[in-house]
C-alpha cells in the first residue's frame, strides 16, 4: 500500500512531462516556420534590391557617360564661340549658342547652372561638371543605398534562416525526449521509470538550451 502513492506521483509525472515537451516542441515548430517565412521574404526583398541597385547603376553609368558627352561637345563648341565673338562674327557666335543649348539638352542628370558655372572658371579638367562629386552622389547614390539594403537584409535573412535550423535542431532533441517520456510512462519497473524520467528531463534542459542560442 505504501507503493502506490509514488507510483501513481511518477504516472502524473510522466503524464506532465509528456505534456510539457509536446507543447514546447508545437511552439519551436511554429517558431521555426514563422523565421522560415520571414527568410524567405527578406530573401526575396534583398534579391529585388540588388536587381534594382544593378538596373540603376547601369542607367547611372549611361547616363554620365552621355551627360560628360554633353558637357565636351558643349564645351567645345563654346571655345568656337569665343573665337568667333573675338573675330566680331557675332552671327557665328549666335547659331553656336543655339548649338550648345542643343549640346547641353543631352544631358540627363546635369545640374542646372553646372555648365555655366564650369565655363565661367575657364574651363578647369578637374571641375568637369559631370565628374563632380555632387553629380555622382546624385546619379549613383539610389543605386549605392540599394546595394546596401540588399546586403542588409541579406544578412538578416541569413540571421533567420540560422535560427529556424537551431531550433530545428532542439526539435529534434525534443522528439527524443518524448520518446524517453514516452517509455517511462509504459515502463512498469520504478526504477526504470525513474532513469527514464531523468534522462528525458536532461535531454529536455539540453534542448532548451540549444533553442536559447538562437536568440
């Protein structure tokens, strides 16, 4: 009669146990697939990021290349004109100037006033509008902030996608321990219900612990 008491405590103990560890692994599923699901969409925004950081480099780097055109084209054309207003053909000078506007209508993202003011300096080579610091901050800025992000949530898709796997991982040490559970609560001998007990508890705390490094 004394017996009965801690059989029936290991039954409750067991039944508890069985429990507590389904409910724990049905959440770490579920955690699992919600950080799978969110990988698998910063993946794919990181992936739309990097193809759209590509497309604006590429029209970025057209258009410099046709806006420095531009300026040349200008710039030479303008050298013609001062020659022709210090030679007093001041009808040559007028049809240049009109072919500069054209020249400079080129121009994709040149500044407004940016020509003007580099011809005003005397033309300087290393103050070629279009090579400026300011014209490349403005036609590859988007397509640098793009790239960026890209990486960025690159990096945060591999964050999850690592900690879906460890708790993949602990799901599976979960399993054994509800196999241990499991054997306990069939086990007719106490002691062998008691080690049962222990060793799935153990295996239990260790799963615990390795889900805890995802975070």
């Amino acid at each position: 009669m004394q017996t009965r008491p801690v059989g029936r405590g290991l039954e409750i103990a067991t039944a508890i146990a069985l429990g507590v560890v389904t409910l724990v692994t049905a959440l770490g599923v579920l955690q699992s697939a919600a950080w799978t699901s969110q990988a698998t969409r910063l993946a794919e925004d990181s992936s739309d990021a990097r193809d759209q950081s590509v497309t604006n480099g590429v029209l970025s780097q057209v258009s410099q290349r046709s806006d420095y055109g531009a300026t040349l084209e200008a710039q030479r054309l303008t050298l013609l004109q001062n020659d022709a207003i210090a030679a007093d053909d001041y009808s040559t000078a007028l049809s240049l100037e009109l072919s500069i506007q054209t020249a400079l209508t080129a121009a994709y993202e040149l500044p407004d006033g940016s020509f003007d003011a580099w011809r005003d300096a005397g033309f300087p080579a290393d103050a070629n509008p279009a090579q400026s610091a300011d014209y490349l901050v403005i036609g590859q800025g988007e397509a640098d902030a793009l790239l960026l992000t890209s990486q960025r949530l690159g990096a945060l898709s591999t964050q999850f996608t690592g900690r879906s796997a460890i708790f993949g991982q602990a799901t599976l040490v979960y399993a054994l321990a509800l196999f241990l559970f499991g054997v306990a609560g069939i086990n007719r001998l106490r002691v062998a219900r008691v080690v049962t007990l222990v060793l799935g508890t153990v295996v239990f705390v260790f799963g615990l612990f390795l889900a805890s490094t995802a975070y």
